[in-house]
C-alpha cells in the first residue's frame, strides 16, 4: 500500500459525493478508482461509459505495463441490496462467464473467481441515515479481498468440455456486447456497415439480433481454429485469427481482419480479448487428447464446434441437426461414391473426372467435401498426375465442388478448413479465386 490512506480517501470520497442530491452509482466511481490505483500503482481500473452502455462490466482492471486485464468490478448503487432479483440475472452472467469478479455496492464487496463465491463478503461500511459509518478493520479487510483479488492467476482449461463451456459463457456474452453496441451505433459505424454487408452478401433479412449471434459464433470459433494452428510454442492473441485465415474469401477475411486491427469497436475488445486470453492459456494438447478420446475424431476444429454449440445454444444445435458423422463413416461414404461412379457410371477416375459435380447441401464444417479433395489428390497420386495438381484445381476442382450451409460459424471453419487442406496439398491460391461454398438454406429456392 502506498504512504498515503487509500481507503480513508475512499469513503471521504464517498460521504462527500452522498451529499449532492441525486448522486447515483455513477458518481461514485471515481472514488472506487482512485482507491485501487492509489492502492496499487502498477494497476489500471478502467471506467469507460461507452462500453457500460452495452452491459459491460464497470471496471476491467489491468496491468499498467502490459494491458493485461486481471480482474473486473461491477458496482451498484451505494448500499444498495446485492441480493435483489433485479440484479440476478447480469450478476450470473458476469461471474459465469468472467474467471475474476467482485460484485460491489462501495460498502460490501463479493469476490467470485470462476463462478464461485471465495470467501465471505467484506462490508467495509455501512449507512446509518445519511451517513456512512466505517466497519471496524474495514481497511485491512478490504486490502486483503483486493490482494487476492489482483493476485488471482489466469484459468488454465485442460478438457475440451470445460473450454466449450467456458468459451460459449464468453461468445453469449460477446453476443449481448455486439446487440447493444449496434443497437447505439451511428448509421456510418464500422458495425453498421459489417451488419449491411452481412445483409448485401450473406442473408438480405438479417437482423440486428441474428447479426450479434451469427457475428459473436464467428469471432469465438474463428479464434479457435486459429489457435489449434498456432502451436504450443507461440503466443496467441485476436491478431492470429486473421493471419490463418486463407484468402479465399475476401468477406471472412475482411471480417476478420476487422477483428484483428485497430478499428474493432472498444465496446467489444475486452471481450474478444478476453476469449483469445482464454484460448490463449488453455492446454491445448490435452485438450485435443482429451477430445480425441471421447468423439475419436482426427480433425478439433471441424468436430469442436458440436461440442461448443451443445453448451452455447443446444436449442439451435438440435433444431439445425449439427451432429457430425464420425470420419471412419465419411471416409466410407466418399470412397463408396467413387466405386460407384467407376463401376456403374462409367467414370474411371471417380470423383477425380472433371464431368462429376459435387454439392453437400448440409456441409457443416466441411467434412464431406474435406474427404472428396483429400481423395481425388490421392487418385492423382496413384496415377502418377501429383505434378498435374495446380492446374487440375484451378481447371477441374474448384468448379465443380459445391457446398451449402445455414449457420455461419461451421461456413467459416468449412473455408478455413479446405482452403488450408488445398495448401498443405501444394495448391496455390489466385488473389480472386473462391471456394463454392455459400451461407443458404438448401431447402428454399
């Protein structure tokens, strides 16, 4: 703590502001901030009401040095009850989907950490009339809840099942983030122009509820799949979703370069941040291992996205059938197709012939057409044509492999997936070549 009293500045601060008629919780932030940086220096409590308007937290709390959030606070009115009904439902979200959080009123403090309360609450204060009386230690109690408070290390998630739960917390938060935030921007925002251009080339009757979710799906999944390509040896922030992302779409990667760069709107940093601090932290090797045991898939990044919609939203995930076919199962539908196609048709290079159109009307995150590629290069090998892959794509794959999907989060990992399956081949993708696979529903015409 440093020379000076913090916390009887604090509460100085606190009586003062109780004396101006209609001072309400706002007006007491200042007081909250000054104590914690006065408390301790190498800390930042940031108070932007910008990105409150749309049910951030009041405070994130961060490194002065390094930027790195640690901590949030979210405050109420003075005195007011912690407790009431009113406040259950945003309380619930925040330490549900935020590892580090006190729940203030400026007289008591609770402190959760991964959606548990530690400890018992600290009343530092309290009203008597209209003033406010000090609890007896209250300075050396509230000093230890902000010790723990800003010493608590960052969550490392190891299963595949707690980083579903823990990333579809973030993304419904991020959704909520993205509602508000487009709801109050002006018509020439960067989110205003993003939901007209998610209209102009995705879906003309979108809107702005549909655009939060579609857009937050995006952000969480994209970071995920860029964060399996990243490794264990590097380090991992919101910048490496748009470096992994293949040009084959220039909308996703408009999209993501968006995500990446300095216009992201501040309402929503924090929170994209915050999932890439996630991903960032997690084991990601036994996270796959631990995958791998309970789905025996061989692709995280095609089949995680079950496993992240049955704890993001398993309404939608039942409604919009999103249960992959395990690979053993696609792998023998694909080369079964080719057989028949030889054997029955009078195609003797199967899938390979460039007169046989493909379309997946459900692809999902792409696995089917995964395979088709993955098997037709093999028939070019066998046949001693692997010299012959560029031009083939160029001239008889890309034009006749289509797919269709209704939910964009599996549209993008299905870009992601075969535009990189494409490259590790040897492909070489043109600035203006694209994939054919569209964000529709295959059932209206």
């Amino acid at each position: 703590m440093s020379a000076a009293n913090p916390f009887r500045d604090y509460l100085r601060a606190i009586r003062e502001k109780l004396q101006v008629q209609g001072a309400g919780e706002h007006a007491h932030r200042a007081a909250l901030q000054n104590y914690l940086e006065a408390a301790y220096p190498h800390l930042l409590a940031t108070n932007e009401p910008r990105r409150i308007e749309c049910g951030a937290p009041d405070f994130v709390i961060t490194t002065k040095d390094t930027q790195v959030p640690i901590g949030y606070i979210e405050v109420k009115d003075v005195g007011a009850d912690l407790s009431a009904r009113e406040y259950r439902e945003q309380f619930k979200r925040y330490t549900q989907a935020l590892n580090n959080v006190i729940i203030s009123n400026y007289l008591e403090f609770r402190w959760f950490v991964e959606g548990e309360e530690r400890g018992e609450p600290v009343r530092v204060a309290r009203l008597s009339g209209e003033k406010i009386v000090a609890e007896k230690d209250a300075a050396a109690m509230l000093a230890q809840l902000f010790d723990n408070f800003t010493s608590q290390p960052g969550i490392v998630v190891g299963t595949a099942s707690e980083l579903a739960r823990r990333m579809a917390h973030l993304t419904h938060m991020l959704k909520d983030q993205i509602f508000g935030a487009v709801q109050n921007a002006e018509e020439d925002s960067e989110l205003r122009g993003q939901l007209a251009a998610f209209r102009d080339i995705l879906l003309p009757d979108l809107d702005e509820e549909q655009f939060a979710d579609m857009y937050a799906q995006t952000i969480a999944y994209g970071l995920f799949a860029a964060r399996v390509n990243v490794g264990e040896r590097e380090e991992f922030s919101r910048e490496h979703a748009a470096f992994d992302l293949p040009k084959t779409n220039p909308f996703l990667r408009s999209l993501f370069n968006s995500i990446a760069g300095p216009d992201l709107d501040d309402r929503l940093t924090w929170i994209v941040d915050d999932l890439a601090r996630l991903l960032g932290n997690a084991d990601m090797a036994n996270i796959m291992e631990d995958f791998g045991r309970f789905t025996r898939q061989e692709d995280p990044v095609v089949h995680f996205y079950e496993t992240f919609l049955r704890e993001y939203d398993p309404q939608e995930r039942k409604i919009r059938g999103v249960y992959y076919t395990p690979e053993p199962v696609v792998s023998y539908i694909v080369r079964s197709v080719d057989w028949l196609l030889k054997e029955k048709f009078g195609k003797p290079d199967g899938l390979a012939d460039p007169d046989v159109y493909i379309l997946d009307p459900a692809a999902g995150t792409g696995t089917f057409l995964y395979f088709v590629i993955q098997h037709i290069y093999d028939t070019l090998q066998a046949k001693g044509q692997a010299g012959t892959w560029n031009s083939y794509v160029k001239e008889n794959l890309l034009q006749r492999i289509f797919g269709f999907e209704i939910l964009m989060a599996p549209y993008t990992i299905c870009h992601m997936k075969l535009a990189m399956l494409l490259q590790e081949l040897g492909y070489e993708f043109d600035g203006d070549e694209r994939l054919g696979v569209y964000l529709t529903n295959t059932l209206e015409e």
